[in-house]
C-alpha cells in the first residue's frame, strides 16, 4: 500500500487551491503526490493511504483541488471506482467526508 502522510511528505500547512496560492497548494499536491501514488498504486492492484492527522488544518479549496480535481483529471478509472482506491485516516471523520463528499460532487458534475 502506498501511504501519504500529508504532513511528512508535503506540509504541516496545506493551503490554497493553485500553485499561485502559494507552495503548499491543492494543485501541487495532486500532480506531485496524490496523482503518482495513485498510478503506483492502480498499477500494483493496491490502494493509497492519506494520513491526514498533524497539519495545522486544512481549508476547503486545498481539499477539493486536490481530490476534486483528481477526479475532475479523467485521467484514472471511472470516478465511482475512484474513491475505492483510498484509505483516509484521520482522528477527525469529518474531514474525510468532507473529502469524499468533493470526489462525489466532482464526479457528478462531471456527468452532467
């Protein structure tokens, strides 16, 4: 399993949604991180850990560029098969919905 611990291995403060938001953005973190270890990830028939404790917190346009915009990507599997690629691990379960809610809404847009 690939594991990402967002604090570890990109930041302690993830912030905005696009590169020109600053270094620790939401578009970084998909095209570096997220999208890498989801190919990885698919080609070993496994699935990619984000740890999501340890960062000063996180506001809603790093989350949904990163995830969102994953899905928004079309570049991997058809977005329902998406979300069970991942492992959210958090002491806080409302941060993954809220995660999981941005795959959701990104792929029903996406269909529309």
């Amino acid at each position: 399993m690939k594991i990402i611990n967002i604090k570890e291995n990109f930041s302690r403060y993830p912030a905005g949604r696009y590169r020109a938001d600053g270094p620790y953005n939401g578009e970084k973190f998909r095209e570096e991180l997220l999208m890498p270890a989801l190919s990885e990830a698919i080609n070993k028939g496994e699935k990619v850990k984000v740890e999501l404790d340890g960062v000063r917190g996180y506001n809603s346009s790093f989350l949904e560029e990163a995830f969102g915009g994953l899905v928004r990507s079309s570049k991997f599997m058809p977005s329902d098969d998406l979300l069970g690629k991942f492992e959210f691990i958090s002491t806080d379960e409302s941060l993954i919905e809220e995660i999981r809610g941005y795959m959701k809404e990104a792929a029903s847009l996406a269909t529309q």
